[in-house]
C-alpha cells in the first residue's frame, strides 16, 4: 500500500501539480457491496495486538437467520475477504493489499440457518499501528459488512 501511495505522490509531483487526484482512490471491491436482510457477519480479533504485529489472526462467521436460501456475492473472487483498518479518529490507516483478479463475479449461497466460519489473516504493513490508540478493522466477508475493534498495546 505505501508503495502504491508513494507513486502517486511522485506521479502527481511529476506532473508539476499540487491538485488533488481527480477520482479517489477505492478501498476494494467488496466495500461496494451492500448488507443483505438476513444475513449477518461478524468478525473476532483480540482486543489487544501487538503494535509491532506482522498480522492479526482472526475468525470471520457469516449466518443466514432468514427462512429462505440467501445468495450473497462479491464484483470479484478476490473480494471475498475484504477490510479496512481506521484509528479512533475514524482515519483510514491501512487496507488489504490490491490484488489483480479477473472481473467475474462470485456468490455463495446460505441455506436457511446456516452458519460459515472460516479463519482470517490480517497482513499489518510495518510501523503502522502506534502503542496505546485503539483500532477499528471495518471487514466485508461476502459483501456483509462486520467490525471490530481492538487497542495496540505491547
């Protein structure tokens, strides 16, 4: 990510500008993607991390409570696990890493009461967390929105 954000401030110093870039950057694929009725996501991570944590493991559960099938989807494969991590400012400080995936959608579908839980990695860049603030990962799983929050504390 920082390598991407130092060539768009080298890009833009390039081009003599000290204007804004016209269109903002996007967060991922999965963060277009809206909440479905019925279905719910959640994420579990450790309330305390390491601000010098390489990842953050955590557990990821989506459940279907309506009383039909549910198919929830995402733009591309890719963005089945998509997140964001913002400080208690509501600062974004650090997303998943950019992956190139073809442009072809994928949907899941949820039988009525079920329940899927799969384990994830959060891949923290270097120097990124700062001892003592607390944290917030917004996280997508299927295009359903789940938060968690945790402080950074050696």
């Amino acid at each position: 990510m920082w390598g991407l954000i130092a060539a768009l401030a080298f890009g833009l110093w390039g081009c003599g500008g000290d204007e804004a870039p016209k269109r903002a950057l996007e967060l991922g694929g999965g963060f277009k993607a809206e909440a479905q009725e019925g279905v719910k996501a959640t994420l579990k991570i450790p309330a305390v991390v390491s601000p010098d944590a390489a990842l953050i493991q955590g557990e990821v559960t989506l459940e279907n409570s309506a009383n039909d099938i549910v198919a929830v989807s995402v733009p591309r494969s890719c963005d089945v696990y998509d997140w964001v991590m913002r400080d208690a400012a509501d600062k974004l400080v650090m997303t998943k890493d950019p992956v190139e995936c073809a442009e072809q959608p994928a949907t899941k579908s949820l039988a009525p009461g079920a329940i899927v839980v799969e384990k994830v990695w959060l891949y923290m860049s270097p120097n990124t967390m700062h001892s003592g603030n607390k944290y917030k990962i917004d996280y997508r799983f299927w295009g359903q929105p789940a938060q968690a929050e945790f402080t950074a504390r050696r």
